[in-house]
C-alpha cells in the first residue's frame, strides 16, 4: 500500500494534470512513481524536466540506464530497477549486462562496468571519487562531460529513488515482469 496518495487524473493538483496526461500517453500507461510525484507538482515537472535533459547527453542510452539501473540498486528502489529493466530490455540490451546491473555485480561489458562502477563510486563518495575512480573511468574511454553527465543521473535517480522509497507506491502491472526486491538490510 502506498504511503502517500497515488494521485490519477482525477484529482492531481491542477499543475500536475497536463504533465500527467502527456506521461500517460507517452508510456500507455499512468507510472505510479509519477502518481506520487503528482502530490508535489514541481517535483514532478523537475522529474520530467531533467528526465528530457539527461537524455540529450553525451551518455547512450544504455550508459544513461547503466547510471539509473545502478544508482536504483544502490538506493534500494525496486520500483527504479524495474522501471529501467523494462526500458533496456525492450532495448534489446543483452540480459546477462541487465542481470548484473541489477544484482550490483560484474558487467559483463567494459564501458558498462566503467559506468556501473564510477556510478557507484559518486554515490558512496557523494561525488568526491577518488582520482583513481575518475582516471579509471576516462581510461574506459569516457571524458570529462560523460563523468558531469553520470553526476546528472545520479541525481535524476536520487529524485525517483527517493520519492519512490518514500511514496512506496505498489509496482504498475505493466512493470511486475521486472520486479526487483531490495536484499533485506542487516541489522548491526
């Protein structure tokens, strides 16, 4: 059950309406991340917003959800993971790169793994990566504008992740094919 109202066309803030309308056509379907986001209009405009920007990246399409397959993983947001498995794998991205995406593990993909792996580093650092981290990336072959636009994922995730975790809306059926479920914290 979600913690916070999943807002329909209905009865979202007039602000949200269009922005909802418009991502319901887009997708065929109304995401129940943006149902939640729909509780703050502006946190959904930002959402959509920098979802358009960080996708004019220099980053493709599958580093760009390398970053937010990732980033979703660390953050233990199932939501993110499946919402990003169903984009890549309706891309076609191999499901060996897609599994360990998800499982936080090996990429079997040297740029993929830079990805995963400088992901991974700006998040724990929260982006003060070590040189190594950064000349381990640019040796993948990636610059100085991949590394700001993987910051950028970073913190588009950050917005889902967290309105997600927060929300914990109930997965979108259309979704259910990608269900990911965060490994259970120990207790220290």
């Amino acid at each position: 059950m979600s913690r916070l109202p999943l807002r329909s066309l209905n009865d979202a803030p007039t602000e949200a309406k269009d922005l909802l309308t418009a991502a319901e056509a887009r997708n065929g379907f109304l995401p129940n991340l943006l149902r939640v986001l729909a509780n703050a209009p502006t946190a959904l405009e930002t959402y959509l917003t920098v979802s358009g920007i960080n996708a004019r990246g220099s980053l493709s399409l599958a580093e760009r959800e390398a970053v937010q397959i990732t980033a979703a993983a660390e953050h233990g947001c199932g939501f993110c993971v499946a919402g990003h498995t169903a984009i890549v794998t309706k891309a076609g991205l191999d499901p060996a790169i897609i599994a360990a995406l998800r499982e936080r593990g090996h990429v079997p993909d040297t740029r993929l793994e830079a990805v995963a792996r400088f992901t991974k580093a700006v998040i724990a650092s929260r982006g003060r990566v070590e040189d190594a981290d950064l000349a381990d990336f640019r040796t993948a072959g990636f610059d100085d504008k991949a590394a700001l636009e993987v910051v950028l994922g970073v913190s588009l995730a950050t917005l889902c992740n967290f309105a997600n975790n927060l929300g914990a809306p109930p997965l979108n059926p259309q979704l259910e094919p990608f269900r990911w479920d965060a490994p259970r914290e120990s207790a220290a």
